[in-house]
C-alpha cells in the first residue's frame, strides 16, 4: 500500500448523500443500478452506476443514506454518464455493500 499525504486525503471529497431515484442498468456489462443521490445546496443531485445489485434493488436503495467520492471528473459508463462513485465494500463473497453513516446527518456533509 502506498502511503500518501494528510494533503493528499484532503484533497479527496467524500460526501454524504441520499438516493433519490433509482433505475435497472440492463444494458451494462456488468449488472448495475443507476442512482440520483441528492447533495442538497448547491451540488444538488448527481449520478451514478453501480454495480450492487447483489444486495440492492432500485426500489430498497430510494431513501438510503450513501457515501460518495464528489469530486471525481465524470466518467461515461455505457450510455450513462456517472458524475460521483458512491462508496461501498466487499462482503465475504465480493459483492458490494454501500457504506451508510449510522445515524442520519444532512446531505453534502464531508467526511473527515
């Protein structure tokens, strides 16, 4: 593991969220959910792909806290254009498990 900087970790924006809406990506390469997770003031609401549909569906996702990378430049995935990377880890199989603050806090809160 490489080790980086206090200044490197700050530069890296990572927010709190809430999904908004939520749709099948069948036409992914690999199963996906798109999500609208909404940053309140002025980021407002941003886009996603992920690949969690092992643990989620689009309709247990709409509501759910999430923690997302925010200041990633766009990247397009397929047809979609994904504008944040919401954070998750591996369960024992591999498959994504989104990472929630345990209580709720308000939206565009950054992590620190």
């Amino acid at each position: 593991m490489t080790e980086i900087s206090f200044d490197d970790f700050l530069k890296v924006e990572v927010r709190k969220g809430t999904v908004v809406q939520a749709e099948d990506y069948p036409e992914a390469r690999k199963p996906a959910i798109k999500l609208w997770v909404d940053f309140g003031g002025d980021m407002g609401v941003k886009k996603s792909s992920a690949q969690i549909t092992r643990h989620y569906t689009p309709e247990t996702v709409v509501g759910k806290e999430v923690m997302a990378v925010t200041n990633f430049p766009p990247r397009q995935i397929g047809k979609f254009m994904s504008e944040i990377l919401v954070l998750g880890v591996p369960d024992e199989d591999g498959e994504v498990v989104l990472i929630t603050p345990d209580k709720s806090v308000p939206d565009g809160g950054r992590l620190y």
